[in-house]
C-alpha cells in the first residue's frame, strides 16, 4: 500500500499529471481492446476470464486491494483503497466485457486489433466501455499516492449480457462497496467538444418469440394458400407491436413527453446513419422519443436464409425482441405486457412459445446537490469552459438501478465515454482519442473536487 500524504495537487499538477499519463493509459486500453470478452451465451468465456485477470492486474498496478469475484456469472473485479482520514470514498465502475462483433465484413480493421484511424481507435470495446475502465485508471495513475479520496473499482463482467448476476453480487460485496459517491463511466457525451451528464437511463427487456404452423416444411405448392407457414405468421405477429405512426401499441408500458434538451433532427439522422428519405418513427420530441418513451426492436430472426430457402412452407419461425422501458417502468410488469400483447395477436392459431432472456432497470438521477455541481465544474475545466448538458440516455446500464436500491444516498454521476460517432454495438466501434484525453482529465478534476466537497460537507 503506498503511503497516503494529503497534500492536495493543483488543478495545474493534476493536468499535468493526466497529460503525463496518457500514452500508458491508451497502451493499455489497447491491450484490453485484444482480450475479445463476451459474456453472451456460445461464446468462448475464457476470454472473459483473462480480461478480468488483465483489469486486476491494472487496478494492482493502481495500488488497490484487488480481488475477482463472481456469484455464478462472469467474473468482475473489485479494487479498493481506503480513504485518507476525513475523505469521501468514490465507487468508480465500469465494465470489462463487449457486445459481440456481428458480421465481420462490415469491419474496416480486426474487431480485436485496435488500429488508429483519423484521431480516433478503433476495435470492439475501445470505447464501451474499455475507456471507462481506463479512465478509472488514469485518474488514479495522474493522482498517485496523493490520491484524495478513497475508491472502489468495480469493474463488471457480464454487463453486456444483462448483469444477470449482478444483484447477488452487490448483497455479498455490500460492504467493501460501500461509498459516499458513484462515477459511473459507461455513457455518453453530447457532442465531440461538449460534455454531458447523464441523469436518466432506459431499461431494456430481451425475449424471444416462436411460432409454429407446421409439424414440418412441406412443399408450397401442394399446401400453399389454405395452410399458413409459420415465417409469414410471425410478420403479422411482428406488425401489431407499432402503430402507423412507429409508436410501440404493447398496452401497459409508461411513457412520457418530458425531454429537456432539443437533438436537432439534422444531427440526430446523421449520427443515425439514416438513408436519405428514410423516416423517423413514432410521434413527440427526438429526445422523448430517446428517452423517456418505450421503444422496441426486433433484433433478429430464425428462418432459411434466403440463398438455401427451398419452395417449401416454413414450419417454424423465431424473433429476438428488444424493449426499451421509460423511466418509471418496471420490467416484471413490461415483460408482463409484452407476453400478453403476443399471446392476444398470434394470428391463424400458431402456436406460440415466448421465452424470457434478460431484463434491467430504469433508472433516474436527481442531479442536484454539491457533488452534481461538482462534477458539472470538473466537466467544465476539461472541455475549456463548455458547459455539460444534462441528457438522458435510450440505452441501459442495469447495475444503477441495483444500487440505487443498495445505497439511496449515494450521489450517482454517470459520464460520457462515448460520443455520437462511437459506434458501440455496431461495426466499426471507435473511441475519439481527443475526446478521451478530456475524459481522463475530468475524471482526475472530479475526484479532487469529490475530495474538496466531502471534506466541507463532512
Ligand atoms: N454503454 C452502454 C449504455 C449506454 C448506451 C449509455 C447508450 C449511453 C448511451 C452499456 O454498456 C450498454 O450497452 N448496455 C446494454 C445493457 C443491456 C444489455 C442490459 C444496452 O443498453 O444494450
């Protein structure tokens, strides 16, 4: 354990400091980005297992009590080191496992071996959310042994794949978790140049539905026409979950018309990637429609693929289905709804087999108070005066909602890492280097304020 001073660095020592850190920190996110970790099912969790070994190596190499624990899922990793007397203790959390690649001819470079194009690195992971665990670690590098607060790590294994295990392991690890602030570094960013706090999350439900027709395929000729095959049954199925307008029709899911912030369209499509022509769905403000609306999606689909698909009817057919919940919903009850809206619009008689795979939170964030001012400040020295803007976020981190159960007094500050171009989840994931040196920066700024508040506050 190094030895605690508590001589306090000066936001010029810590720029400095950060500065001096980087070329370390952006090696070793490279390494992590090799580790290909992915919690899905099918995949091969050795990978998952050497990218923990490799996040606790660093949070080591940090000085932090390190250990790797799970409970029954994937591996994460928790580091501590206890804080200087008088001293806040700040969680720090990210995740170490990816989404898997998708097709790999839609990559430019190995999804595996990161690869710097125009300012920005890219490879799976780069940016969601290997550069919020490096964030974590350049902080504490640029700080040192004169770090000013005392930190937990924790570095999840299984967020990708809905943190399945997640709620066991905070009750076993309640203790050593215990803090008086979060930094949750998995979000995004408003803009290239402009920060941004997030302070409200989606939740998501997975589940996937299956219809049958058919004992078998049978030849569409001879049975075609008074016999349904099961692949045109799904579409209709599929058809019912929006209305003309793209709204999400499942009775029962909350949502409301309450954004605060504007996304200019022309952006908004852009960032997409929306063909030209192409309409947006559903009805209320982009952001409404982002953030505090349900959205769903089928994510994928079991038929022949089209190159082997004989002239026969299909028997059987199969959907991958993607909700996202609005603030204030609840995924037991959401879940609930969707059953029922398959079950009620399964047409010709199909049989119908809807199976649950996972399921998170949503999640708000009262932003208000001396450590939300504090990150807002930090945030602003780091872009050189912008101001962060306050944003909701579509997507899910299902670890918020779990600890705001936890710690209810808890201040949560959820960071950007990624920006609009980022491309997490998709080909082509990438991080914006320039924007990541910021990250960093702030990150080190809003520990020393963290340390600053708590120790007028407390
Ligand atoms: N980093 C994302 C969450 C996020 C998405 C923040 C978009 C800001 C904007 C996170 O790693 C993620 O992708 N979560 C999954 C969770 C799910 C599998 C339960 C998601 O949202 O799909």
């Amino acid at each position: 354990m190094p030895v605690m001073t508590t001589s306090i660095m000066s936001e010029s020592e810590v720029r400095a400091a950060v500065a001096r850190e980087l070329p370390g920190v952006r090696a070793d996110l490279e390494r992590l980005v090799r580790i290909p970790g992915i919690a899905f099912e099918g995949f091969d969790h050795s990978h998952v297992e050497r990218s923990a070994e490799a996040v606790a190596e660093l949070l080591r190499g940090c000085g932090l009590d390190t250990k790797i624990v799970r409970s029954g899922g994937q591996p994460a990793v928790i580091g501590t080191r206890p804080a200087p007397p008088g001293a806040p203790t700040v969680l720090l959390y990210a995740h170490h496992d990816v989404q898997p690649v998708g097709d790999r001819s839609l990559w430019e470079s190995d999804p595996f071996e990161p690869v710097e194009r125009d300012g920005r690195l890219y490879g799976r992971g780069a940016a969601d959310d290997k550069a919020g665990i490096m964030a974590h670690v350049a902080a504490l590098r640029a700080f040192g042994d004169r770090l000013p607060v005392g930190v937990v790590l924790f570095v999840e294994g299984e967020e990708e794949y809905g943190s399945d295990s997640l709620e066991r392991l905070l009750a076993t690890h309640r203790d050593e978790i215990a803090c008086d602030v979060i930094v949750i570094a998995d979000s995004a960013n408003w803009d290239i140049g402009v920060p941004a706090l997030t302070t409200s999350l989606r939740g998501i439900v997975n589940c996937f539905v299956e219809l049958r027709t058919l004992s078998q395929a049978v030849h569409s000729g001879m049975f075609g026409g008074p016999v349904p095959d099961a692949l045109t049954a799904l579409v209709r199925l599929l058809s019912t979950l929006h209305d003309d307008a793209g709204n999400v029709t499942v009775e029962g899911l909350v949502g409301r018309e309450e954004a605060s912030v504007d996304y200019p369209e022309d952006r908004f499509r852009a960032e997409a990637g929306l063909v030209e022509g192409g309409s947006l769905i559903g009805t209320g403000r982009i952001t409404d429609r982002l953030w505090t609306k349900p959205a769903l999606a089928i994510l994928g689909v079991d038929a022949p693929a089209t190159a082997e698909a004989p002239n026969a009817l299909v028997p059987v057919a199969k959907a991958k289905l993607s909700v996202r919940l609005a603030p204030g919903d609840d995924p037991k009850r959401a879940y609930d709804a969707l059953r029922a809206h398959l079950e009620r619009h399964t047409p010709w008689g199909a049989q119908v087999t809807i199976t649950f795979e996972h399921d998170g939170a949503p999640c708000v964030i009262d932003a208000t108070g001396p450590m939300f001012d504090a990150a807002r400040s930090a945030f602003r020295t780091a872009w050189d005066g912008t101001d962060p803007v306050d944003i909701g976020v579509g997507g899910s981190i299902p670890f918020i909602a779990t600890f705001q159960e936890l710690f209810p007094e808890a201040a949560i500050l959820v960071t950007g890492v990624e920006d609009p171009h980022a491309g997490a989840h998709g080909p082509n994931e990438s991080l914006h280097l320039g924007e990541f040196a910021r990250v960093c920066l702030a990150e080190a700024l809003l520990l020393a304020k963290v340390a600053e508040v708590g120790r007028q506050t407390g």
